[in-house]
C-alpha cells in the first residue's frame, strides 16, 4: 500500500514536471509566433501611408527628416520629429512654434 502511494505521488511528479516543461515550450513557441507575426505587419505596412495604403516618402522640412504620402500629400512624423521641428521653430519664429506647441 505504502509503495502505491510513493508510486503515485513519483508519477504524479513526474506529470507536473512534464507538464511544466511543455508548457514552458509552449509560451516560448507563442512568443515566437508574435515576433515573427510582427515582422511580417510591418514589411506590409512599411512606409505606407496610414491614410489611404500609398507609398511614403522621407522629404527633408527644417532639417528633420518627415515621411509624406505620395497620393494624399500627408506629413507624417516619427516619434520624436515634433520635438525636434518644435526646438527649431522656436529660434525661427513664434507663430509656427505656437502652432506647433497645440500638438505636443
């Protein structure tokens, strides 16, 4: 009786364990299915416009690089591009900073 329940419980351990490391296998197989899903999200929408899906182009506009829509003639910015043109239209001129400052 008493070597059923040690054999048992060394079973039933032996099952968590096994458990654990699927589990383990599958968190990590997830993990690499949404890097690779990202990847391919953003080969698809690569400097496209959020608009309307047209290609974008990178122009220069007061020394920082913007990206701009070749159909809608949109302006888009990249994470910390309003800074930097709201830093140099400070120097330039008020009324384009103020402008500016309504989007920060």
């Amino acid at each position: 009786m008493i070597e059923k329940m040690a054999k048992d419980r060394e079973d039933e351990y032996f099952a968590r364990q096994e458990f654990e490391r699927r589990k383990k296998l599958a968190i990590e197989h997830e993990a690499t299915m949404k890097k690779k899903e990202l990847e391919a999200l953003k080969k698809l929408h690569w400097m496209c416009c959020p608009k309307d899906g047209m290609e974008l182009v990178e122009i220069e506009f007061m020394g920082v690089q913007v990206d701009k829509c070749t159909h809608c003639g949109g302006i888009f910015l990249d994470a910390g591009e309003l800074d930097q043109l709201f830093d140099k239209a400070k120097n330039q001129g008020r009324v384009f900073a103020k402008i500016l400052g309504a989007f920060r």
